[in-house]
C-alpha cells in the first residue's frame, strides 16, 4: 500500500526578504511603464500565495 499523505500545502519561506537589484532597460521603455508593472504585484502580489494577501511588496525606482 501506499504512504499517508496530508492535503496540506507546505511551503518554506524567508520572512520579509529584502532583494535589491539593477535592472537595464531598452530607450524606449518609460519610467511610468515599469512603475505600472511593480504597482500591480505590489498591491495584488505575485506567485501561488497572492489568494492569501502573500508576494506583496513594495519598491523604489531610482533612474541613474
């Protein structure tokens, strides 16, 4: 026969990670388009625990 196995989702996670990173884009890419793409994950989240209120963030754009 087979293992006892539970329906419940377990998932190991760092609690409040910080990532910071520069991103290069082509000319034509605007200030505003990329702040508009890190605004929806920031407020809907990203990835399969967004149902919960999990993969909020929040960010900066520095232009450089």
């Amino acid at each position: 026969t087979g293992q006892m196995m539970t329906s419940i989702k377990r998932f190991c996670y760092v609690d409040r990670p910080t990532m910071e990173f520069t991103l290069k884009t082509l000319p034509n890419i605007h200030h505003s388009d990329l702040e508009k793409v890190f605004e929806y994950g920031g407020v809907h989240g990203y990835l399969g625990e967004r149902s919960v209120g999990k993969g909020k963030y929040t960010f900066t754009i520095k232009e450089g």
